[in-house]
C-alpha cells in the first residue's frame, strides 16, 4: 500500500502524519532494495558456482563491491557447492559408464555361444547409452560461460572495445538464462 494511502486519525498532527509516510516510504525503500540484493547475490551465486569468473568480474558484473562478492562466498560455502556441481556431473557419466561396463563384463563371462544380452541387459544397455549420449552433449551454463570465457580472453588483446562490446552481449544472454 503506498504511503499516502495510509488514514490516520483525524487527531494526528500535520507533522506526525508526515513522520509515519516517511518512515514508511523508508520500508519500502528498505524492502524494494533487499528485493534488488537478493537477484544480484543469486546472479552473483550463477556465475560463481556455474562460472570460471573471478570475483572482481563478477562484483562489477552484478554492480556490487568486492568485499560482498567474497563474503557472500565465504558465509554461504559457494565454494563447496562449486566443486560438487563439477563433481556430480562428472561422477554421474562415470558411474554410467561402470555400470556398462559391469554389464558387458557379464555378458563376456557366459560360455561361448551364449555371449548376448537378455532382453532386460539389452534395455538397460539401450538406456545407459542414451543417458550417456544425454551428458555428453547436453551444453550446460556452466559449459556456455567457459565457452564465451574464452572467445573474450582470445578477443580482449585483438580489441579490448570490441570485447567490452561483446561482453555486454554476453552478460544480458547469460542472465536470460538464469531466470
């Protein structure tokens, strides 16, 4: 409800009414402004965790300072996080790849003559392979931003204003998809 919406009793003075439109224009300023933090610390967290961005780049990306970036970090382990999301992806595709193996591995242990799969290891098989086919291809943010990462390294000593172009380009792409 806006400030001037407020109804105070007909007793109030001039400058009481003033005084609370005021204060409450102050919450909503406060409010408006928690609001604004918050998407830059969870853009911020993106290209961080998602990223392979320094900590300065991203502050200036963001439009906060250096010394919030680093604490954001600190007091909400964005570094663990990081190294698990990398982990995962990797650890996935490997146990996928084990688990093909294992099968195959069973299938080579049967007696001549009876080396294929049941129906069941011949699904199963079709589904890993898909599921592998699936991480190997499938371009994450996190792949994105390394790519991009790249092209402006490469373009900064070639143009430096066609690389601060570009990497305007490239920040409002980046936070179109991470909404």
């Amino acid at each position: 409800m806006p400030a001037a919406d407020i109804k105070l009793p007909a007793t109030s003075t001039f400058h009481q009414k003033k005084a609370l439109q005021n204060y409450i224009c102050i919450i909503f300023i406060i409010m408006y402004m928690s609001k604004d933090l918050q998407n830059k610390k969870d853009i911020a967290r993106q290209l961080f965790v998602k990223g392979d961005f320094t900590q300065i780049e991203i502050a200036e990306k963001v439009g906060v300072s250096k010394t919030t970036i680093n604490k954001w970090i600190k007091g909400e382990n964005w570094n663990k996080e990081k190294v698990s999301l990398a982990a995962t992806r990797q650890e996935q595709l490997n146990k996928i790849y084990k688990q093909l193996a294992a099968i195959n591995e069973a299938i080579e242990k049967r007696p001549e003559g009876e080396r294929y799969a049941t129906p069941a290891e011949a699904d199963t098989i079709g589904k890993l392979s898909k599921s592998i086919e699936k991480f190997e291809k499938e371009t994450s943010l996190s792949d994105t931003i390394t790519v991009i990462t790249e092209i402006l390294e490469w373009l900064r000593p070639q143009d430096l204003k066609k690389s601060q172009e570009y990497s305007k380009v490239f920040d409002l792409y980046i936070k179109s998809k991470l909404v």
